[in-house]
C-alpha cells in the first residue's frame, strides 16, 4: 500500500528475517531425534556393561531339584555351570546336553536362570520298570526300553527281565526277525499293562519269542500273556480271571477272548 508508514514497513521485513515455521518444527523434530538417539544409545550400552560387564548379574548359585537316586551334589558337577559367569551368557542349552550325556539316569531337566543370581537345574528321573541281571548287578530298563544304570542291589518292586529265548535255532530266528531291541520293548510293553495289584506281585518277565511272554508271580504262579499286543484287554481279564478262580496257580491271558487258569 502506497500509503504505508516507515514503522509497519519495518515491522513486515523483521518478520520475513526469521525462518518459516515450518522449517523451525524439522530442526526442532531433528533435534528431538537425535536426542532421543544419544539416549537410546546410552542406555543400550548401559544395559550391555549391566548384563555382561558388571559384578552385579552373575552366578553365584546353582539350585537342584526333583531328585530321587541321585544327589543334588552330582547334578552340579555334571551340570558344570560356569560360576562367576555373567548370567546372561550362560548357555542352558549346553547344560542340559551335559547332563544328559554324563547322567543317563536323567530323563529331562529344565535349566532356568534364577535373576539375578541363579542357575536353577528341575531334573526328572527315569524309573526303571524292569532289570537286566548282569553279573552280580542289574541293569534298570525304563518304560522305553532305554537301559540307563547298572546298580549293585536290586530296586524293591522292579521285576526282573529275561531273555530265554527257547531252542538255539528259534533264538536265533526271532532275534533275526525282531532284534533283542524290540523284545525288550516288547517285555517293557507288557510290563506297564500289568494290572498294579499283579505287578505288586511279579517277580520276572520272562521272553521266550515276540509273542511267547511270560509272567512269574511270587508263590511259584505264573501267568501266559502272549505278545505285547492288546495289553488293556488281557489286563482286564487276568484281573477277572485271578477273581474268579484265586486258588489257580497258572493262568493264561494270551487270547483275552478266551482266558485259562490251571492247577490248584
């Protein structure tokens, strides 16, 4: 306007002389970022001198539980658990290998780290369900088959596994067909269908082919259970059949259909 004073004149080139704003909201974003950047990098770095460079997270314990035979003592030094060792860093994945490689007796073991201290080892046995004699020891067999100790003395309710395999020549036939693997299997097989009460009572299991298992009570009674095969159904009619006649010394089960019981 042609008419305009000196001083509004003024007032219009002072206000042109600064940035736009919204150039002056990207520099102040921009130095909001790079803030927020300096930060986050700082605290990274504090957060990796916490975990792997100070005193204040590593291991200083190792807690054991859910043993039964063996000794927490022997977990640990199997375990071999870095102490001192940031906590972080420790590698459970190796821990379990080790212990499952120099305790067979482990069947599973969950390695936990206990913040901020702590290495925590929850160990599940195996349970042996039937033994190997082997010289003057017993080798204890698990519901998979898997022979996982040799003990000097025999666990109390454990029934002895044995191999009598009949004439040389079906020995050797059914060990050719099967593999004394998937007897033992088998023998296992049969020994968790065993109903409890007759369990309580069985002194061996006795394989003489795949499908020719025996069972040996305490009281010389013995009990023809066939092959693994149909386990829940001969459990049912052993258990019936052992009501019905209790004075009988010899049952036999290895058709369930068509049960047998002897002697007196």
């Amino acid at each position: 306007m042609a008419g305009s004073t000196t001083a509004e004149r003024g007032e219009r080139q002072q206000e042109s002389s600064g940035p736009p704003p919204a150039r002056r909201l990207r520099v102040r974003r921009l130095r909001t970022i790079i803030i927020l950047a300096v930060a986050l990098a700082l605290l990274s770095a504090g957060a990796v001198w916490l975990l792997y460079g100070s005193q204040w997270l590593r291991v200083e314990r190792v807690s054991v539980s859910g043993t039964l035979v063996l000794t927490p003592e022997q977990v640990r030094e199997a375990a071999d658990v870095p102490v001192g060792a940031p906590l972080i860093s420790v590698d459970t994945d190796a821990i379990e290998a080790r212990l499952r490689q120099k305790l067979p007796r482990i069947d599973s073991v969950d390695v936990a780290r206990s913040w901020p201290h702590g290495i925590g080892l929850k160990v599940t046995e195996r349970t042996p369900v039937l033994l190997v004699q082997k010289g003057g020891n017993f080798v204890e067999v698990d519901d998979e088959g898997v022979r996982f100790a040799t003990v000097p003395v025999a666990p109390k309710g454990v029934p002895a596994l044995e191999l009598t395999l009949g004439r040389p020549d079906a020995r050797a036939a059914s060990l050719r067909r099967f593999g004394e693997v998937r007897l033992v299997r088998e023998a296992v097989r049969v020994a968790g269908d065993i109903p409890v009460d007759v369990a309580r009572a069985t002194r061996s299991v006795k394989v003489r082919s795949y499908d020719d298992i025996s069972l040996e009570l305490r009281g010389g009674r013995t009990v023809a259970w066939g092959s693994g095969e149909n386990g829940a159904a001969k459990a049912r009619t052993l258990t019936a059949l052992m009501k019905a006649a209790p004075d009988a010394r010899h049952f036999d089960v290895s058709v369930p259909t068509a049960p047998a019981s002897s002697g007196s």
